[in-house]
C-alpha cells in the first residue's frame, strides 16, 4: 500500500542495518550483537537531556556464546 512521507531524517545505519521505503514482503538481515551501556546512553532526539549522578553497568556474562545466527 503507497504510502506518503513527510521529513525522514536517518543518522546512520549499520553494516547490517536496513533502510527500506516502499512496499516489501520480507527484510531479514542477519546481525547480532552485544551491547553494554551506562545510564542515559540511548538517549535519542536533538536535544537529550539526561541527569545521572551514580550509574554503574554489570557486565558480568556466563554464557559461552549468544545470539546465535543461522542462516546463508
């Protein structure tokens, strides 16, 4: 179904990452990853604020593997 956009601003897209504006029937990209981040990191807009006096991220992981991908 058409559809009619306005102002689309995109920053950035990863190397697998998918920017796709139209019609479609399947967008599969294969990636994963792990993320570690401290408060108020993924704070997105034009003007964040964020007040974070005491922030500490536990990153202690005891599996062996995550995230597995299968695929071609």
């Amino acid at each position: 179904m058409p559809a009619i956009l306005g102002a689309l601003k995109v920053i950035s897209v990863g190397s697998a990452g998918v920017v796709h504006i139209g019609d479609v029937a399947i967008i599969a990209p294969k990636a994963a990853a792990k993320t570690y981040a401290g408060s108020g990191s993924f704070n997105t807009g034009d003007f964040p604020s964020t007040y974070s006096v005491v922030s500490s991220t536990n990153t202690n992981d005891q599996d062996i593997a995550d995230e597995n991908i299968v695929g071609l």
